[in-house]
C-alpha cells in the first residue's frame, strides 16, 4: 500500500492522479482522474497509444504531478487548479 504517515501515526492512501487504462486491442489511455478526461502531453491527447508508451506518460506525469505537489505551500496541498478557473479542494474517496 502506498501512503504516508500523518503525524497521529495514522496512514493516508496516496492515489495517483493519472492512471494508465488498457484497452482489448493492446492500446492504452492516460486518463486524469482529478479532471475526469483523457490526459494530454504536449498539446496531445494520450488516447489509444501502444501500451508501453502509455504507461511511460503515465509515471512522467504522475512523477510531475508529485513534484509540483511538494513544492506548494502545506496550506495548499490539498487544492488542485481548476480549468475554468481557481481552487477545486482535492477529497480522497
């Protein structure tokens, strides 16, 4: 299980923001779960892509993500920007 151990010794789950979903006919797509839509890199929308390329961008992105993640101040690091526009508070399911 990944996680990290909050301070009253309790484990939080970390989810990752991007998953890599596998499609029957051996393609994959990126998707972005905090914005519900395919991801893109690039300007290019990362839908139907051989598999092991998919997975690639999936750990890049997810890599970026968690770096970008630390970097906020703690106040923070619980929102993510919206699209149209300001803070969306991030709610673990």
């Amino acid at each position: 299980m990944n996680g990290v151990l909050k301070r009253d010794l309790t484990m939080v789950e970390i989810r990752p923001r991007y998953i890599c979903l596998p499609e029957g006919d051996g393609c994959g797509t990126v998707w972005d779960v905090a914005l519900y839509m395919p991801a893109s890199l690039g300007g290019l929308a990362l839908v139907c892509r051989p598999l092991y390329r998919a997975e690639a961008a999936c750990s890049v992105l997810n890599q970026i993500h968690a770096s970008n993640f630390e970097r906020r101040p703690p106040f923070l690091r619980s929102y993510s920007r919206n699209p149209k526009g300001g803070l969306v508070q991030l709610v673990a399911r």
